[in-house]
C-alpha cells in the first residue's frame, strides 16, 4: 500500500516532464514492486494451504491454479520492465506499454469473446477446478466496492475543504490596507469563492447519495459494474478541478464560458456513468438488483429519477450556455441550487404524480360498464395487468 500511494507522485512526474525517463522508471519500479510483493503473498499462501479458499485447497491441481495466479499478477510488471527499457531510447513505446497494463485484462476478455463467437466455443478444460478468469460478469466484493467509493468521495470533499480554507483567510495586511479593517468586507469580496465551495460540496453530497441509494439495492455487483463505477470516480475526483474553475469567475471574467462548460461536462460524466452501472445491473438484474428497483418494482420509477436528474441538468446547462453564453455564470449557479432543491422535492412529485395516475385509473373504472351475469368484456379486462407501478 506504501507503495500504491507513490504512484501519483510518479505520474505528476510524467506529466511535468514527459521527455525524462526518470518519472517513467519510477513508475515502472512501482509495478514492479507491487507485483513482486503480491507474488510473495501468493506464495506464502499456497506455501500453508489452510490459508486458500476450500475449493483450492481441496484440489489436485492446486500447483496449476498458483501458476495461473501467478502469470496474471506478474504480467503487469513484466510490461513495466520493458516499458523501462524502452524508456531509454524510446518514449512512445514506453507509454504504450504502460497503458497496456491497465487495459490488457479487458482487451484479452474482448479478443476471447470475439473468438468465441468466430470460430465456435472451445471445448472445457478437463481438469475439475474452474482456473481463475477476468470475466466482466463475475460478481465483486460489494462492501469492497462501496468502501473504496466512499474513501473517494471522503478524499474529494476534504480537498474542497482544504481549498476554502487554505485561499479564503484574508491577509490582515490586505483588510487593513484595502478594507478599511473591516473582515466582513474581506470575506464580502470572496463570496463568489464560497458560493463556488457550497456549490460543489453539494455536488459532492448528492452524487455520494445517489451512489449509497443505487449500491443499497445492489445484491451483487459484476466486474463491468466495478468498472464504470471506477470510470465515475473518476470524475468525481476532477470535482475539485471544477470547484477552482467556477471560483475563479470573478477574477478572470474572460474565460468564464469555458470554466462553466468544464465543470458542467464534469459533473455529466461523474453521474452519467452511475446511470450506466444502473444500467448494467438491470441487464442481470435476477442476479444483481433486489426487486423493489428491477423493471416495474415499486422504487423502480424513483431510483431512474434521482440519477438522471444530475446529467440532464448538466446537460441542459452546458445546452443553454451555447445559446446564452452571456448568462453562463447566472445559469451555472442557478442549477447548483435548483439540483438540491430537486432532490428534496423529487419523491413528493413523484408521489403527486403516481396519485393522479392511479385517479385517472380509478376514473376509468368507474366509466366502464359493469359485468353481466354472463361476465363479458369487463372479465377480460379485469385479468388484464396493471399497467402503472405500484405506490412508493
């Protein structure tokens, strides 16, 4: 984990300095690292078999499952040496390498899946024990999942924190001498600061609430899942990118267009991406999802509203900065207090709406003819399924 934690470092080398191998061999000396211990961890724990999973350690062919374990765990850092090789006298193809760490596992599934449906499916191993794959379909650890988000949103919203108290204290010098002594005044000239701060810790909030709303009807959650919810974290850790934009509108008037399109195209993709992982789970929904939000559950209707309302509201924002550019502040911050507002107001609409459908039903009910003795079209509409959802 130590050594986890240098990888930032090492990237903001690479970025700084692209055409140093130093930032890259670091990087590479990382993996490898990690990779070493992790291959000693393995080894350790087939060395005292009572360690391993009962299916393992009940098998016969326990020393091919290490191997298999082993090739996975180690074929990232093998890419990172060369990629260190490269890296003195061949940049490109020391990123690429690199990249490909990150992205062979699902590469490898993709070419396996295309394969499969060319050329027909291979016929099984005959060995009894299932060998361990990268399947996008199976299920993750959920508390491991919900653990590692939460840790994401505590680290962006303590940046936010961090930010607002670090540039928002006046200098006594700058109150005495441009303010008269007055703090309240200091602080006056920073308002668009706080607003900005508000603005986006509430951003923050809300998207952490709809994530804790989605996973708590979540029963299992897939390797695509874990995928997507990783690609909107993201983009949640770009929110503090999007705090010092939209705080810096009063100083620097010019470029406020851009700022505003920014933060909006940020805030899209942190919620657009918890839709896709709704999505994903309703395609395996029998396995995935508790009923109560599978198609025509009773939380169904209210769950799609409360992640879909912070990309459509993004969306339409960055829309209406296109036509009225000259609004674009008026209506960024219009939408950070219309959203919570939303939210708040979100489940008594649905309820009001779901009321006057089930009237409009009941209105209908009475208008139709009652049944005969003989029964008649009143009996087959009666066996008819209901077409509304149930109440919340």
């Amino acid at each position: 984990m130590m050594t986890i934690t240098f990888l930032p470092y090492t990237f903001s080398l690479m970025v700084t300095f692209p055409n140093v191998a130093l930032g890259i061999f670091l990087f590479c000396v990382c993996v490898i690292t990690i990779g070493v211990v992790q291959a000693l961890i393995v080894g350790y724990a087939f060395y005292f078999p009572h360690l391993l999973s009962p299916q393992i350690q009940c098998s016969a062919h326990r020393a091919l499952c290490r191997r298999q374990v082993l090739r996975i765990i180690l074929r990232g850092p093998v890419l990172c040496l060369l990629a260190a090789v490269f890296s003195l006298f061949f940049f490109p193809a020391s990123y690429l390498l690199m990249a490909s760490v990150v992205f062979l596992p699902y590469v490898s599934k993709a070419a396996s899946w295309c394969k499969d449906r060319l050329m027909g499916r291979t016929e099984p191993t005959a060995h009894p024990v299932e060998l361990i794959t990268l399947d996008l379909h199976e299920p993750l650890s959920k508390e491991r999942v919900e653990a590692f988000s939460d840790g994401v949103y505590a680290i962006v919203a303590t940046l936010l924190i961090l930010d607002i108290c670090a540039d928002s204290v006046p200098d006594p010098k700058a109150v005495a001498s441009d303010f008269g002594g007055s703090l309240l005044a200091a602080l006056g000239a920073r308002g668009p600061r706080f607003l900005a701060y508000f603005g986006s810790f509430a951003t923050v909030g809300l998207l952490w609430f709809t994530h804790h709303s989605l996973f708590l009807h979540v029963r299992k959650a897939t390797g695509a899942m874990g995928l997507l919810n990783a690609l909107s974290l993201a983009f949640v850790g770009g929110l503090p990118l999007a705090y010092q934009q939209t705080s810096a509108f009063a100083r620097q008037p010019r470029d406020e267009l851009e700022r505003v399109r920014l933060s909006c195209a940020i805030i899209f993709l942190a919620s657009i991406f918890q839709v896709a992982i709704w999505t994903a789970a309703l395609l395996r929904e029998a396995e995935t999802l508790r009923p109560a939000v599978r198609f025509g559950g009773p939380e169904h209707t209210f769950m799609l509203a409360k992640l879909a309302l912070y990309p459509c509201t993004s969306l339409l924002a960055f829309a209406a900065t296109c036509l009225l550019s000259r609004f674009s502040t008026f209506i960024f911050h219009l939408t950070q207090i219309a959203v919570p507002c939303g939210f708040l107001l979100l489940r008594l609409l649905l309820r009001l709406a779901l009321a006057g459908l089930r009237g409009l039903r009941g209105l209908r009910g009475l208008a139709r003819p009652q049944r005969g003795p003989l029964g008649g079209a009143d009996a087959n509409a009666d066996m008819q399924s209901p077409l509304l959802p149930a109440p919340c």
